[in-house]
C-alpha cells in the first residue's frame, strides 16, 4: 500500500476539476492505496452538496486555511506567493511516496512538495502558456515572469493526464521543449446516469439554457443579448459563483432582459429538473478544453450546441457547432421551434449518446488506475 498526498487547492466550487478529484481519490481508495488530501478551508456538508456524493471517510484532509483572496494589480503574483508560502509550510509536516495533483494547470507542487517518489497531474489546460502566446505586448511581460515559473515544475511531472486530445495538442506544444511527459488522455467523469432523459423536444419549454461558472471568460454576456433579440424563447444561465466573482456579477445581473434568468449555485436535482424540460442547450465558452456540461446537456436530451473549437469537437458533430453570434442565433431558431431539424433530433441523439456513454465513471477510474499502477509497480 502506496501513500498518496492529492492536492486540491480549491474543492468550495461545482465543477469538472473537482468531479476529477473526486474520482481520482475515489479509485486511489477503491485499490487499497492511503489517501490523504491537501486543500483550503474544507467544508464537508458543502463538498457533499457540490459533488453529490459524501468525501470518502478513510481519507485525511488537511486545510491549507482559508482560500486567499487578494486584489488587483498582480493577482496571479500575489496568489502564487500565498499559495507556495503554504505549500512550504506543509511540505515540512506531510510525508507521503506518491503526489498527484488534479487541478493546477501551472505545476508548482512538485516544485514546493518535493518528497515524492513520482509526481502525477491531471493537468485541465496549460493556461499561462495559452494566454501568452496570444497575448500583446504589455500583457506578455507582465505573464513573462509567471510562464518561467510554470515551466521550472513541468520536467518533475513523472506523468501527466490531460482531458481531451485538444488539451493533448496544446499541452504537447507548449510544453514540449520543457520536457513534458507524453501526456496521457482520460476523459472527464460524468455520472450520465443521472441526466439520461428522453422527453421528446416537443413536449420541453421553449428555453435555451446555458451551464458554467459566473466568471467572464465564460461569456454569460452571450446569453444576455440572445435573450434581449429572441424575446419569445426562455434563457437560463445556471452556474457557480465564488465570493470573488460577486462584483462581477451584481454588475452584470443589471438590466437583465424580461425572458433571462441566473441561478447561482443550483442544487442537483434542481438542475437537472430544468436541463430534463429545456429544447436547447448552448455552450459559450471558445476553446473549451474539454466541457462537461455540453456531455450532460446532450445526456439530458437536450439539442446541444457548442462553439467550433476546443474538445467538444470530438463529440458534437458540425451541424451542431456555430462559429459567431449570427450562426449561433440562427440555429438556435431552426432547432427550438418543430421543424424538420428539430425532428431530425430525435434520430440523431441516439447515435451522439452511444458516442458519449464511453465518458462514464467507471471508465475514467479504470484509466485512472491501470496508468498509476503502471508507474508505481
């Protein structure tokens, strides 16, 4: 039996990253592995109401404190010395054979935890080198400083797991030349049990909705002017919204079309109450790197629309991707209301749900276990 030392920083929020964390801890245990788990202020009744499930009890949690939140300018600067200052205090307390790390897509950890026999990621998008490489001039210098710190923990991941061969391509450009591993594909789990719904599109609402965290990179702002120009559909924007984000929001909560609606931080059966009686579901974020809730839309038999980029390529045909506003609007009008394209639907969504089904739990874990064992025995 191997000791395992998870790391987490922020497990207080719904999404594909803690659904992964989850797992992977979830399979660590299910093998007989010792489990411990490094993350901020940890919450258990909140963890069980984010995830849907209760935190394994065999595991050890230890609180990295409160999540730190700090003020412009230099915020990524100012986390990063806050986040590495308390990873140097616990690197002196933990003791453990094997780290993975399930959220950070800048691999510090193996840097400042560095007593482990192999260090393994689960790494969601290499952000920072992203972000520069299309960044202009002022805002590449200021990222400049960050990016070599990125790269200084890249040659210590002995393995890395990425979510979809979109994230595959890019960490593999990005990181190459800074000795990244092969990196491995595992799609993300998604409990498809729970959103398998039939209900014929014509017998929904006419609402299109929309599910992702409230933060602007997600593009909720989409949703916002949809609904002021189709004012005879229903628009929903469901998603997490954190402390920091909240200026953000009550500004853009203003002045909200009559036919638009934000549920924050929606329970489960709520959700899926909604996502079972809705026509359409959008995804509005470009160059997603892999995108859950588009799986568990089309899982909810919802007509399942996403940008032309990004990992949801590799699951959505083109007739239901969109490249502007305009072609975005358009097919949102063409399948909402019965027509042909919307019957021709209920024919196709048979054979998308056979594509995702391989997108389940088990798999994951299988996958998840078979490449870790690999590289422990």
């Amino acid at each position: 039996m191997a000791k395992f030392l998870v790391v987490h920083p922020y497990l207080d929020i719904y999404g594909g990253s803690e659904r992964v964390c989850h797992n992977v801890i979830k399979t660590l245990v299910a093998h007989g592995q010792k489990v411990e788990l490094l993350t901020f202020d940890f919450d258990a009744d909140r963890y069980r109401n984010i995830v849907g499930q209760n935190f394994p009890k065999e595991v050890t949690v230890h609180s990295l404190g409160k999540r730190i939140e700090v003020e412009p300018p230099f915020i990524i600067y100012k986390r990063h010395h806050n986040f590495v200052k308390l990873l140097k205090k616990y690197r002196k307390r933990l003791e453990y054979d094997y780290l993975f790390s399930t959220q950070s897509s800048s691999p510090f950890e193996p840097v400042f935890l560095n007593k482990a026999k192999k260090n393994i990621a689960y790494v969601h998008f290499p952000e920072i080198h992203f972000d520069y490489d299309r960044s202009k001039l002022k805002r590449k210098v200021y990222l400049w400083l960050f990016k070599k710190w990125v790269e200084q923990g890249i040659n210590k991941l002995d393995m890395v797991f990425c979510n979809s061969n979109y994230t595959k391509e890019m960490i593999e450009r990005y990181w190459k030349t800074h000795g990244v591993k092969d990196p491995i594909v595992v799609y993300p789990p998604v409990n498809l049990d729970n959103f398998w719904c039939d209900k014929l599109i014509s017998e929904r609402r006419k609402r299109v909705i929309y599910v992702a965290r409230f933060i602007p990179v997600k593009r909720h702002e989409i949703m916002k002017k949809l609904a002021a120009d189709l004012p005879a559909y229903e628009f929903v924007s469901i998603g997490g919204l954190m402390e920091a984000e909240k200026n953000w929001f009550n500004k853009f909560s203003e002045n909200l079309p009559q036919n638009y609606t934000l549920k924050t931080n929606l329970p489960g059966a709520d959700l899926l109450e909604i996502m079972h009686d809705s026509r359409v579901y959008v995804h509005l974020m470009e160059g997603e790197h892999f995108g859950i809730a588009p799986v568990e839309g089309l899982a909810s038999g919802c007509i399942t629309l996403v940008h032309n980029s990004g990992g949801m390529k590799e699951f959505i045909p083109e007739e239901f991707r969109w490249e502007n506003y305009a072609d975005l609007k358009e097919k949102i009008v063409k399948y909402i209301e019965p027509t042909q394209e919307s019957a021709n639907w209920e024919k196709k969504r048979k054979e998308l749900w056979s594509k995702i089904s391989a997108l389940n739990i088990e798999a994951f874990q299988n996958s998840i276990w078979f490449h870790v064992h690999t590289l422990i025995s």
